[in-house]
C-alpha cells in the first residue's frame, strides 16, 4: 500500500513538473534589415528608408571561398590553417568544453545513485549512557562481562537522490548551456574565417610587395641604361658630371628602395608560417608578382546574407542562453522538491551479510523552501534580466557593425576600381612624358633634371598603380568575410548534437539544425 501510494505521488509529480516552467519564453530579437546594401542600391532607392526583418537565405559562395582567386598556392596555404591553425585548435578545445558543459547539466534530469561496501570494528564503553550492564553466567553463579560495547558492523549502502524539476531550473539550465555551446561553436567558425581571412590578406600584400619589387627591378634596369648613356656623353663632353650623379643617385635610390621591400615581404612571409602552423624557418614563399584583379560581386546582395556571419549567430545565441538564466533565477522562487532512497545489505558478520534478513530501505521526500534571504534571490533575477538586456544590446551592435563592415568594403572595392582605371590612364600619361624628357634630353634641348623628374612622377604612379591593386585585393577578402565567408546559421550544432557523447565536429558544409530549446 505504502509503495503505491509512493509510486502515485511520483507519477503525479512528473505530470505537473512536465507543465511547470517558469520564466520568460524566448524569442528572437528583432533588428531591423535593409532590402540590400546602400552601395549596391539604385539611384531611385539609395535615399528610401526601406526596412524589414531579416531572414536567412542561402547564396552561392560556399565552402572554401578562397577558390574563388584561382591561385593554386593560396589554395595549399589555406588547407594548412583549416588544420594546423593554433587559434583554431584553441577555439575548437574551447567547444569541446562548452559541449561537455550541456552533458553536466543534462546529468541533474536524473537521480544521482552512489554504492558502496564498508566494514567496521568498534568498541563502545560500558559506562557511557545507554550500555547494558553485566549479566550472570547461570552455569558458575559469577558475574561475568560478556563486553556488549564491542561490535562488527558490515554494510552494502545503495544511495539515490533526485530533485524534481518542479519549476524548470534544471531545463532552463540545460537550455543555457545548449545556446553557449552553440554560440561557442559559432565562435569557432568566426575563428576559422578571421584565420583565412588573416592569411589571404597577407598572401596578397606579399604578392603585392613581389610586384612592387618587379617593377623596382624593371627600373632599376632601366635607370642603369640611363646612367651608362649619361657617362657616354659625359665622356663625348655633352653632360656634366651633375648629370652623371644625379643619375647615378636616382639609380642607387631605386635600388635601396626595392632592398628595403624584403623587410615587409619576410614579416608577411613569417606570419603566414604561423598562421599555418609551422615556424617561420618551415615555410618560404617563391616570388610571384601580383596580376589577377578581385573577382566580380554580385549586383545585388540581399542584406539577410549577413545573417550567415557566424559572429552574430554567436551573439544571437549568448542572447537565448542570457534569457534561460533568467528561469533558472526565477524558479530560485519555489520550493525545492527532492526524493530520496537508500538500501542495502547489513550484518555484524560477514558470514550472513548476503542474506534476505541482512536487508534494509528507507524511502523519503522532502521539500525545501527559503523563507528569508535578505533579497538575493531578487537580486539574482534583476542580475539575470540586466544581463540579458546587455545581451540583446551586443547582439543588436554586432548586426549594425556588420552592415558597416560590408557597406565600407563594397564603398572601397567601388572607390578603387574607379582609382585604379585613373591611375593607369596616369601612368599611360607619365610613361610618355619620361619618353618625351629622354627625347628631349639626347637632342640637347633640356638638362637632366628634367629626365630625372619625370622618371620619378613615372615609378611614383607605376607604385601607386601596383599598391592599389593589392588594396583591392585585400578588400575584396575583407569583403567575403563581411558576409561571412559563405557560412550559415544551419551548420549550428543541434541539441541532440551537443548531448551525444561524440556528435560530429563542426565544419563548413556538413550543416545540423538548430534547435532553440533541447528536448531532453
């Protein structure tokens, strides 16, 4: 009788917890997107105030975006950080630990049992209260001790606990730990894209700096053959000796120039290395001057593509994790429901402890309630409600931060074609004039100086044209990263993911579903 009336009050009590959860419901926050980036906007709707929420969508760049150059060796390279990267390594341990976080707190759904075997020998005194006195021997007559404060005691305990989740503490707990994995793991995506991303930058300045160096040399060559020709006519009589130097000057200047190139080219060269998991001394890059030009964007991204950036998943899940603490608070409120049990074997000899009348049980419930904590329990809940609203605040800004990321590298990629196609019709321009002042210079009708000035405005806007080529390469990566690198928010790891002893690893291209609350 006794054992179902327990059993009924343990059924009726997982019924009402499964209704019981308090705290706020989670939803989204909202935060306003426009139909497409300003930049990319036509005339007609660049000064329209057109808004609406943002929902995900998909779009073609996916996966390995860094094919999208067509450079084999930055291809190898990137191959290099996706498995040797220390940051990535690092962010992928710090995944691992907030997934083995989910597990503990999946773990207080259920009883917590303990086991165990003791054996002891004591010996109480005779004179302490409550001990029996000595008896007789019926056989002498004497009085005899026969030591009853002696005593074996051996004993098998099983132990079981288990607090009801009344008011849902325990699953709101599970449902913060599920969203900070998430997050974490979105932080490990951010890592992966800012690691490609660091080292595509880097690839291009180095290749930028080759180029730069090629042209060094190219003039170089060039400011030789003019030197030798100045010392010809200097020997025929025809220039001064100001002219020899002047030349020579221009010629040794140039020389330093490309000398000092190889400072910024082996720094760029060593922290690749690093970047791919390797010493600097492990990794040397061959010069291979910069010609390809950013591949083309899309005439119109949508503004939801921003919603793939891995960052603001992160951000968006921090937000659901900060709203779950707040029902972990709250439910601080109610009372604390617990059963207990606890069973065994016990005996005074070892001989009998496996026996049915060794056994013993107890079943028990109890139920806790604070009645006075000076205000900490509502103190708790502000401090849970403060931090989600501080949630919400990040989450908003990493949106707002990335519109501006993506609009300020599209506003650059826009502003340096145009630069660029300025610049070579500048260079178009000096190079003739340089013909023009050599011309002008062997028939006798200007001095040098004149040679030398325009040599200097031509390697002045070649340099400018090579160096704005690689800013538009660097911006064009800084671009794809802006829209996330073709990552999404399905590639999160689901609930059922993250409680599994061994889900599977986070990765581009194998996405999960996410699932806002874990359905245990």
């Amino acid at each position: 009788m006794q054992l179902k009336m327990i059993r009924g009050v343990v059924l009726g009590l997982t019924v009402f917890t499964s209704a019981c959860m308090v705290g706020p419901k989670y939803s989204k926050p909202v935060t306003p997107a426009p139909p497409a980036f300003r930049e990319q906007l036509p005339p007609e709707f660049k000064e329209a105030n057109l808004w609406k929420p943002g929902e995900p969508r998909d779009d073609k760049l996916r996966g390995n975006w860094w094919e999208v150059y067509k450079d084999p060796q930055l291809n190898a390279l990137e191959q290099q950080v996706r498995v040797s990267n220390l940051n990535i390594v690092q962010a992928e341990a710090q995944f691992r630990e907030a997934r083995a976080a989910v597990r503990i707190a999946r773990a207080d759904l259920y009883p917590t049992v303990t086991g165990g075997v003791s054996a002891t020998r004591a010996h109480v005194t005779a004179n302490r209260a409550g001990s029996a006195a000595p008896t007789t021997n019926t056989a002498s007559g004497s009085a005899v001790s026969l030591s009853p404060g002696t005593a074996n005691d051996f004993q098998i305990p099983i132990d079981a606990t288990y607090e009801i989740d009344a008011w849902g503490r325990v699953r709101n707990n599970i449902a913060a730990n599920v969203a900070t994995a998430q997050a974490s793991a979105a932080d490990l995506e951010t890592m992966r894209l800012t690691m490609h991303a660091e080292l595509a930058t880097d690839y291009f300045q180095l290749r930028g700096l080759d180029a730069e160096k090629q042209l060094l040399d190219s003039t170089v060559v060039a400011y030789k053959k003019a030197l030798d020709l100045t010392i010809a006519r200097h020997d025929q009589g025809i220039a001064s000796g100001v002219d020899v130097e002047q030349a020579r000057t221009q010629l040794e200047t140039t020389r330093a120039q490309s000398a000092d190139l190889g400072v910024q080219r082996t720094q760029l060269e060593h922290a690749i290395a690093v970047l791919t998991g390797k010493s600097p001394a492990e990794l040397t890059i061959e010069l291979a001057p910069l010609n390809e030009t950013p591949p083309p964007v899309p005439i119109a991204l949508p503004s939801e593509l921003l919603e793939r950036r891995p960052d603001i998943a992160s951000a968006e899940r921090h937000v659901a994790s900060a709203n779950a603490q707040i029902g972990v608070a709250m439910a601080a409120f109610y009372p604390t429901i617990s059963l207990s049990a606890a069973g065994g074997l016990e005996s005074s000899a070892i001989t009998t402890l496996i026996q049915w009348p060794s056994r013993f049980w107890s079943l028990g419930a109890s139920l806790l309630q604070t009645v006075f904590d000076a205000g900490r329990r509502r103190a708790t809940t502000d401090q849970a409600i403060a931090t989600y609203d501080a949630t919400v605040a990040a989450y908003r800004l990493s949106v707002l931060t990335a519109f501006q990321d993506v609009e300020d590298n599209l506003a650059a990629l826009r502003v340096l074609e145009e630069e660029a196609k300025i610049q070579a019709a500048a260079v178009k321009s000096a190079q003739r004039s340089l013909e023009l002042a050599n011309n002008r210079y062997v028939g006798g009708i200007t001095t040098y100086l004149e040679v030398i000035t325009a040599q200097s405005v031509a390697l002045t806007n070649e340099t400018t044209a090579v160096s704005l080529l690689s800013r538009r390469m660097t911006s064009s990566v800084a671009l794809v990263k802006a829209l996330g690198g073709g990552w999404d928010t399905s590639s999160l790891p689901s609930a059922t993911d993250l409680l599994a002893k061994q889900p599977p690893a986070v990765a581009p291209g194998q996405p999960a579903k996410a699932s806002e609350k874990p359905n245990p």
